[in-house]
C-alpha cells in the first residue's frame, strides 16, 4: 500500500516547494485541526445540513454493504473501512471540516464510489434470496431516484446562491420570515444554520430558491459563448452514464448465468 503512497508524497512536496518555495507550506496555511472532533463527525454524518448521507442518500445502503463484505470477503471490507474512516476523523477535526459551501462534505467525496460498489453488494448478497430480493431492489430504487433528484438539484441551481441568499437580511427575510438564521448576530450565525439546520442547509434552500421562482438559471446558462460546449459535455455525461449502466447490467447478467440461480455471495441473507 505504500508503493502508491510515497510517490503521492513526493509530488506534493515537490508541488509546494515550487508553488510555495518550502515543502513545509501549504495553500490552507493557517488551517489547523482545531475542530471538536464531535462537531466534526456530527456535521459530516448526521446533520440535516451537511450530512454525507444526505447528499449522497445511496450511501445509506452502501453502509449494509460494506458489513456484508466484511463477511464474505473480509480483506475488501477492512480495504473500505480503511479507506473511509480515517478520513472522515481526519477532516471532522479539519477547521474547514465542512468544506466551505460547497454541495456537501467535498472533503468526502472520493469514497462516494466505495459507498456504491458496497450498495451493489446489498444486490449481489439478496440475489435469489426470497423476499430480500426484491425488497433491497426496491430500496435500492428508490435511493437512486433520491441521489438522481439530489445530483439535479445540485446543477440546477448555482452552489453558491443559497448561501449568499442566508448570509444577506434583505434576502433571507424572503424565505421563513426570516428566522432561518438564529441569532445572526452571534459569530457563525450564518455557517451554523447552514451547516446544521434542515431549512438553512444546502439541499432545501435550493428547493426554496425554485420554489419562489428566485434561482438562477443552471446549466441552462452557460457562461459566455460557450453554450454549445456546455451542453455537448452535459450529453456526453448523460450517454455515459447510460452505458455504463448497461454494461454494468449485462455483467451482472452473464455472471448470473456462469454462477448459476443460487446465491453466490457466500452471505447467508435470513428470511
């Protein structure tokens, strides 16, 4: 594991000593980790705000996932955990541990893939199996059309508007009478009821923008002369997701066939 590891370190110390001109300075410089690791892990996880699962609704199923391959491949559930939890208590003491107001946890976004594949297992592990079999397909369902509902929201309305809209009186007087912000004055007002309260997070300040016909126009407005660009990207990406997931079906499909109707994770699902 650190063939990959220590080349990664050299080349960022490479690129601060270019950048900076010592190895030893950063961009955050200034940062530290001085975030109650409590506030941290509550923000990132549970906090109707900012939580991971929020914005990633998928990942609630990936959780089963990733308990199921410590059962029948424990090496790849420790490789997982591994791969998650020391990063989630690294950034959850991070001062910036929120990420700005980005949509999200960013700091938490490269094990969004991990928390997929686990939910895919959730599949493989209920296959054949009477009654799981459909329920995980359903409850799988119907988390992709929250995290598709979700991702939409995210590119529909510019990341940055809500929270101008939170952090400007004379706007947020428009949503909630104005008590969206408790206590404006007290230091964080604004970050706080962004990062921690239902009707001041993210997710449902954009419903509130589209609701009262006040946000800005995305993607639809590309910036500049470059519309065509813009929108040949965005069907680019649509076409890709599709075939993947065909392809993604067909595997699963020849496996089945190869393997037989039995369950072959080596889980056993109670009925």
């Amino acid at each position: 594991m650190a063939i990959p590891v220590l080349p990664s370190l050299a080349f960022l110390a490479w690129y601060n000593r270019l950048r900076f001109g010592s190895v030893f300075v950063f961009s955050y410089n200034g940062q530290g980790f001085h975030t109650p690791i409590g506030r941290g892990l509550e923000g990132m996880l549970v906090s109707p705000g900012k939580s991971f699962f929020v914005f990633n609704s998928i990942a609630l199923l990936g959780l089963v996932g990733i308990v199921l391959f410590t059962i029948r491949d424990r090496p790849v559930g420790v490789l997982f955990l591994l791969l998650i939890v020391p990063r989630i208590l690294f950034f959850s003491k991070w001062d910036s541990w929120d990420g700005g107001v980005s949509w999200g946890p960013r700091f938490l976004d490269p094990v969004v893939a991990l928390f997929a594949i686990a939910a895919v297992e959730v599949l493989v592990a209920t296959r054949g199996v009477r009654r799981w079999d459909f329920l995980a397909r359903l409850v799988f369902g119907l988390l992709a059309l929250l995290s598709l509902g979700v991702s939409f929201l995210s590119v529909r309305v510019p990341y940055e508007q809500w929270f101008d809209t939170l952090s400007t009186p004379a706007l947020r007087a428009h949503y909630d009478g104005g008590h969206l912000v408790p206590d404006p004055k007290a230091p964080g007002a604004v970050s706080n009821a962004f990062d921690f309260t239902l009707q001041g997070g993210h997710l449902m300040g954009n419903i509130d923008l589209l609701e009262n016909g006040t946000a800005n126009m995305a993607p639809w407005s590309f910036q500049g002369d470059r519309q065509a660009e813009g929108w040949l990207l965005l069907l680019a990406g649509v076409v890709l997701t599709v075939v993947a997931a065909g392809v993604a079906l067909r595997s699963d499909t020849w496996q089945t066939r190869q393997e037989g109707p039995e369950n072959v994770s080596g889980v056993t699902v109670p009925l």
